[in-house]
C-alpha cells in the first residue's frame, strides 16, 4: 500500500479516526477496496475502481496525521470513483484478537474483542474446555503481570495470538477415564423437568458437556424463577457443584426427571408468594448478574413489537450467554401471542445434531435467528415477519430455528468464536461487519457431507414476501441438495443390504460347513472309539484265550492207562476240533478249551445230539464221566441268543 492508503479510506467512508482507520485494513489483510466495502453497506453501492482494481503506487506505508488524511483526499479520485454513503458518521469497529490456546491434546480458538478481559478469556475456555476458570493459569502472555482483570487492550497485542493453558491443580486423567469421559460429553441427555407451581413439564435437551449452573438458567428463561430462589428435586448426590457438567454429574442417561420450584422465605407471606411467582422484576444471584438483569433483559413500560406491555412482561430473546431459544416451550406465548416461532432448546451442536445427521428424509435447514436488542429494526421485525403466520408455519414445517443474542459483546464474542469453528472465518466476518441497524439477521445454513454451507444471510430491513421469497429459494436449494442424499443414502442402503443378505448367506453357508465339518469329525470320533473299544474287548479276550490255553492240563496219549474221553466238537463255520480229556476231568476243562479256541461259553452254548441236550446248562464241577460225555462224543457249537 501506498502511504495515501488511509487518506483513501478516510475520505471514502467518513472516519475520521486514524485509528480506526488502520485496524479496519488490519481486519481485511490490507486489502483496501474489501475493507471500503466492509464499512460502506451494498444498498449504498460499492466503491470500484473506474478501470478495474487497481494497484496503487508511491512511497511506503507510514504514519499520517489526520490532517494530512484530509488533504489527501481529492489526490485519490483519479484513480476511484466515490459513492458517498448515505450516513457520513459510521460506528467505531472495536479491534478483534484471535487466540488459539492450547491444552493437552486441544486446541481453541477464541475471538474476542480488545476491550475485553483475561477473565473473559478463561470464561470462554471454561464452557469449552469444561475446566472451572478458578484451576486454570492461562500462559504464554509477553508481558509479566497478567491477572483476570487485565484489559487485553492494555497488553498491545497483535492480532493473532497463541496461548497455553495448564492446570496444576487437576490430576491427568487416566486414558480409559478419558475416553469414557469424552463419551459422555458428546452424549445428548434429556432432562424433564417439572415446574412444580404451575405443573408444567419441559422437555429440555442438554449435551454432556453443559453445566448444571447452564440448566438452572435456561430454566430461569422457561420458568421466570431466578437461579438462587430455585428449589430442586431429582438432582443426584453427586451433582453437588453448578459448575459441574452433566456427564459426571451422575445423572441417569439418556433421560432424567426434575422437579423445580420456587424457594419460599420462612417470613414469607401467602400474597407475597402468589405475587412472587408471578413478577418477573426479578433481582440476580451472584452467580447469574448477567443473566437475571430484569431491566436490561426486556421489561418496558412502553409497547415493545406491537404487543403492550401489560401483555408481555419479556423481552423477544433471552440475554444470558446460554444457548437457548427462550419460545421453545410456552414463553412465545407471553411475546407474540399464539402464533409464535419455535426455537430449538439447546446448543448449537445439539441443533446442528437434530437438523443434519439424522436420515436424509428428516434432514432441515438450520435457520439462526441473531438478535439485537439496539436495532431499530428489531420491534418490526420480530412482531410482523417472525409472528407472521405463513413465516411460522414455513419455519416449522422445514427448518430447525435456533437463537442468539448479539446484544452484548460478550454474547457476539461468542457466537463470532463458534462461526468460526463451525462455519469459517470468511461467514463470521461477514457477520462481524453487520451495523448494528441491519440486524435482527437470519442466518440459513445447510449441512453438507464434510463442512456446514451458509446459504443465505437475511437482513432485518426486509418484507414478510420477501424474507418467505428467500426461505423458499434456500428451500429449492436444499430439496435439490436432499434429494440427491436421499438417492445417495438410498443406494447406499441398498448395497449394504445386499451386503448384508450376501454376508447372512455366506455366514449360512460357512455355518452349514461347519455344522457338516463338526458331523463328520463327530462320526469319525465316534468310529474310532468304537474301533478302540473293539480292540480293547479283542485284546482282552485274547489275554483271557491265552491264559485259558496256558491253564489246561495236557492232553492224555491214547496208549494213557486211565480212561479217556475223546470229544469231537464242530464251530460253526462247519469246521471240526478235536481233543482227549481225562474221563475224571471236569466239564469246566471242556468250557476252557472251547473258550481258548475263541468261543466262550458266555456267547456260545455246546450241544449234544443224541440226546440232544444243552452241556453248558449242566453243573461244570461235574467229571465228563458223570455227564456221560465218555467215551467219546460229538458235539457242535450254536450262538447264544
């Protein structure tokens, strides 16, 4: 840039801030026609260049006095071409920081403005990092004293800043408590809670890793009971600090049950109570002064979007730097009447949940509703294009609306802080440069496979034709985008289910393998146990023949002086043994003999013929003389039955 850099954006836009002039070039990264267009709005026109965008020549950047800014300003209009806006005197740009603050295995990008604190900061990392602010020593400052007090303009800063946090106080956390615990916080509960007084239930979602404190204030928004007079029930005995989150707080997942109710003094009236719960002129605990300010919160004396005050007793949106849509449930009603938007109760992650990573035929546009309360055009706004019934019923039938309140720095810092993590830096630029007088804004945001798309950004300075013309167009463009999906996920169902059946099949298919392998290794086993037990049983009938050979006497000579029986015996194949018995021996000599030749009397019986008799049913202590098996005698062998 040319040392007539500033003078250029002086004379253009009507600041007269040297100052200010710098940090709006800073903002834009010295690009001097995006910052023009930054400050000057597009229905005023935009600066251009007469013969294109042009480089500008001369000496080096350096510093100018507002009366040199002055005197320049003629020399530059060769080269540009003015469009004067309609509102000479614009509004000082606070300058942002950016920090990126570093803990553990995180990282967090925060954006605040120079105005603000180091406590901010750690109020911040509080909400992100779910470590209380009080364990916390935020490090990496270039100067020496730094405590939560400390002005960041006070510091110089540049603008991108780098940060580190530890926490000496807190034990490192083990790698399965850690995992489980992140689990946890990316859980969603559901919290149905009663108020006791009216016998209302709210259905409120909550992610893991909100606060019990962040509860009691959105509840503060539904039931109009301050934090410090609210009396709870259903609480586990766990949760015994606010600061606590959800998921460690014990609470029974996915849903739990409250009971609130208003706190009752012990000097307390019947009237002042009745009164009570019905005033919304409410003072704020110590813990909870921004959210609670009753006065700054939205009770008028006057008519506050066409609806008098002694019909509503609240503002259009809460104030509290919560994340939640105040006309969810039943408060709507208070504001607009019976025809009212509904917001979404819960943080921008939960919306973002219930809007794009459903089914691609549940899908939604996400509408963001940016409030502000400074904005003349908010009490239009609000009372005839939000309470519009066509709007309303558009609204609910195709988006998912959630709301913010940009009101108060604190609040914009924040919100500025989650579009750049969640939308890109260019979006929350965007909505950085926003005046106050163009808000209420309507952010139109829809969800693609790796980042979330803004659509469209819509203006309070609009009509109910048009802003519904600009829902609709967004609409086609989200029908188009969802149809697409819906084939996509619809093809994709279909190939895993054919996945599916050809891997139920295959699985079929190895368990009938398996089941025809296990048959047969059992038939095999069975096979050769009773092979084993065949052997056994051949084995020791052999010892048991062996030992009956071995135990018979000897067979007598024929020229034997003692009397001899000679028996003929025939097996059954047909084949005939024959041998000589002593006429003394026992008929238990003849079983052992017929048993030695494989034959036991157990299994087989030995028969005579004439007469035909069973010998093995005779006493075998008899002598073969007694059973007249003498002098010779034929017998054959027959199977037992």
């Amino acid at each position: 840039f040319t040392g007539n850099a500033e003078e250029e954006e002086l004379a253009c836009t009507g600041i007269e801030n040297i100052d200010e002039a710098i940090t709006l070039l800073e903002q834009n990264n010295w690009d001097l026609v995006a910052a023009i267009n930054g400050v000057i709005p597009q229905e005023n026109g935009i600066l251009q260049s007469e013969y294109g965008v042009e480089t500008l020549h001369g000496p080096a950047y350096g510093p100018t006095s507002h009366s040199a800014a002055a005197s320049s300003a003629p020399s530059s209009s060769s080269a540009f071409r003015h469009v004067v806006p309609s509102r000479q005197i614009v509004e000082r740009q606070p300058r942002m920081l950016d920090f990126r603050v570093e803990y553990r295995d995180r990282n967090v990008d925060v954006v605040l403005e120079d105005s603000s604190t180091v406590g901010d900061i750690k109020h911040i990392l509080e909400n992100e990092l779910q470590i209380p602010a009080s364990k916390m020593l935020l490090k990496g400052w270039k100067t020496g004293d730094v405590d939560d007090s400390t002005v960041l303009k006070s510091l110089h800063l540049p603008k991108n800043n780098s940060l580190y946090v530890l926490t000496p106080d807190l034990p490192p956390p083990s790698s399965s408590h850690s995992g489980a615990l992140q689990e946890s916080l990316n859980q969603n509960f559901m919290l149905i809670v009663t108020h006791r007084e009216v016998q209302r239930e709210y259905n409120l979602n909550f992610s893991g890793s909100s606060t019990i404190q962040e509860v009691k204030r959105n509840v503060y928004d539904l039931t109009s009971i301050p934090v410090r007079h609210q009396q709870w029930e259903g609480w586990p005995p766990s949760a015994t600090d606010d600061s606590m989150t959800l998921a460690v707080s014990g609470l029974t997942f996915p849903c739990h049950r409250l009971t609130v109710g208003r706190r009752s003094s012990p000097v307390q009236t019947r009237e002042q109570s009745e009164e009570q719960c019905t005033d919304v002129h409410m003072v704020s605990d110590s813990d909870g002064d921004d959210f609670e300010d009753a006065t700054e919160f939205g009770v008028d004396d006057g008519e506050m979007f066409g609806v008098a005050s002694s019909a509503l007793r609240k503002s259009p949106m809460s104030k509290s730097y919560n994340e939640l849509g105040l006309y969810s449930r039943g408060e709507g009603r208070e504001v607009y009447g019976d025809c009212h938007p509904v917001y979404f109760i819960g943080s921008l992650e939960a919306a973002f949940q219930e809007a794009f990573y459903g089914k691609a035929r549940d899908r939604k546009l996400l509408a963001i509703y940016l409030h502000h309360d400074e904005s003349v055009l908010t009490n239009v706004f609000c009372s005839q294009m939000l309470c519009a019934e066509s709007i309303v019923s558009y609204l609910s039938q195709n988006f998912i609306t959630w709301a913010w309140d940009m009101t108060k720095e604190a609040n914009r810092a924040r919100f500025l802080t989650m579009c750049t993590r969640h939308f890109g830096s260019v979006v929350a630029q965007t909505i950085r440069t926003q005046k106050t007088d163009q808000f209420p804004l309507f952010l139109i945001i829809m969800g693609k496979r790796s980042s979330n798309e803004v659509l469209n950004v819509i203006q309070g300075n609009t009509t109910v034709d048009e802003l519904m013309m600009r829902l609709m167009a967004a609409m086609e463009i989200f029908s188009a985008q969802q149809q697409e999906d819906i084939k996509d996920e619809d093809e994709r169902e279909a190939r895993e289910n054919v996945k599916r059946e050809q891997d139920e099949a295959y699985r079929i298919s190895l368990e009938a393998d398996r089941a025809k392998r296990e048959a047969q290794e059992r038939e095999m086993a069975e096979q050769f146990r009773l092979e084993q037990i065949r052997k056994e049983q051949e084995e020791e009938r052999e010892a048991i023949r062996l030992s009956l050979e071995q135990s018979l006497p000897p067979e007598p000579k024929e020229e034997s002086t003692e009397s001899v029986s000679k028996l003929r015996i025939r097996m059954p194949s047909g084949e005939f043994f024959e041998r000589r018995f002593l006429a003394s021996s026992k008929l238990q000599v003849v079983f052992d003999f017929v048993a030695s030749k494989g034959y036991p009397w157990e299994e087989y019986k030995l028969l005579g013929t004439f007469p035909r008799r069973d010998v093995t049913q005779l006493d075998p202590n008899k002598s073969l003389l007694e059973v007249k098996l003498y002098p010779q005698e034929t017998l054959f062998l027959e199977a037992k039955e």
